[in-house]
C-alpha cells in the first residue's frame, strides 16, 4: 500500500470520527468508534469501518448508511483532493473474531488440562 492511501485513510478515519457526533443524533445509535478505513487503489472508494457498542449493530448501521451523503459532503468540503474517496460503512469485525478466537484458545486449553490430569 502506498504512502498517499494510507495518508488518506488516517485523514478519513479521523474526520469521520470529528463527524459523528455532529451529524448523528440519534439516541439510540449507540457508542460507535470509527476503526480504520481502507481505500481502493484507485482512491475512488473507501470502506470505513465501525465497531457499535450498545445498539443494534445493523439499526446503528443503517443510520450511517443513511446519513452517509452528509458525511461525504463534509469529507468534500474538508478534502482539498481532486477526487475524494466515495465512502460506504462496514461493521468491524475484528474484535468478534479476536473473541472467538481466545474463547477456542482457552476450550483448547481447557481440554489439555483435563487430559493430563486424567
């Protein structure tokens, strides 16, 4: 990955994040952080991506998708590039499967302590 996208997408990561709690007023949206963002090769799309803490992960998520034109129009109005990365929300998964993982690490170890006490 070049030095410019990974520049964009710190640049995106922390304005997105400045946003939210401007554009979303929703009490029920829930504790949303912005984790990271991935832009395309090109720099023509963008996937920023969301953990939700609190909420409905897929209502919280519709409430981006739904406010996703304002966002980028502040991305826009805040960018001072030829062309800014369209941005569409995805849901993190990487804390759940960081769960799953330590939950199997722990039934593996749990398995091995039983078989040598046996």
């Amino acid at each position: 990955m070049s030095r410019r996208i990974e520049k964009v997408n710190e640049l995106i990561t922390q304005e997105i994040a400045k946003m939210m709690i401007r554009i979303i007023d929703d009490p029920n949206f829930g504790f949303v952080t912005v984790t990271g963002t991935k832009c395309s090769d090109n720099l023509k799309n963008a996937q920023v991506y969301v953990s939700i803490l609190g909420a409905d992960p897929k209502r919280s998520l519709g409430i981006l998708n739904k406010k996703r034109g304002r966002f980028q129009f502040q991305l826009n109005r805040s960018f001072s590039m030829r062309f800014v990365p369209q941005i569409s929300f995805r849901i993190d998964e990487t804390a759940a499967k960081a769960d799953r993982l330590e939950q199997l690490f722990n039934k593996i170890d749990k398995e091995k302590k039983n078989g040598s006490q046996d």
